[in-house]
C-alpha cells in the first residue's frame, strides 16, 4: 500500500467531550480504577 492510499480511521472523536485522544484515554482508566476500587471496598 503506498502512502497516498494510507487508511486512515475515524475514532469518533467528534462525539468526545476531551479535545485529545490521550486525555480521553487517561481518564477512562481513572474512572475504571475508581470504580474497581469502589467495587473491591465494597464486598
């Protein structure tokens, strides 16, 4: 595959409320620490 025809991926990020990829990623594995921490207190 040459260069011009590279595939490139639409993510979705129109639908993000993070301006970056990075920063969205970031926090889905804060959020999921959280509630796992939450979960693993709780029983």
């Amino acid at each position: 595959m040459s260069e011009e025809e590279e595939v490139k991926f639409d993510r979705g990020s129109s639908l993000s409320i993070f301006g970056s990829d990075r920063k969205e990623d970031v926090m889905a594995l804060v959020f999921a620490l959280i509630i796992a921490t939450a979960v693993y207190f709780s029983y």
